[in-house]
C-alpha cells in the first residue's frame, strides 16, 4: 500500500512522529506544499497513483 503525504509547512516533531506511524509497513512519499514552486502536475499524478493521501495543514 502507497501512502502520500501533503505538507501545507514544514513538519515539526509531532507531525513527524505522527507521519512516521502512519507510514509503518507502507511505501511513503512526501510532498511539500510550503516550497516556492509547486508542480501541481506531479502533485495529482501522486494522488491518483497513491493509495491514501493524508494533508498535514
């Protein structure tokens, strides 16, 4: 199973604990919202190739 997470800011401690969890015995991607450019192309070929998305806002 394929998890993607979105991240609208960088993640702090808690976030990656929490992401961490989630992604136990998963094959995770992470996708950062908070950099300048954002390729939203990439963005919906990941959604739509993974099977849950979690967005961390």
């Amino acid at each position: 199973m394929k998890i993607l997470h979105v991240f609208r800011h960088p993640p702090d401690g808690v976030t990656r604990q929490l992401v961490e969890i989630l992604s136990r015995e998963r094959e995770a991607t992470e996708f950062p919202l908070h950099i300048t450019t954002v390729d939203y192309d990439h963005l919906l070929h990941l959604i739509l190739t993974h099977d849950q998305v979690v967005s961390w806002w």
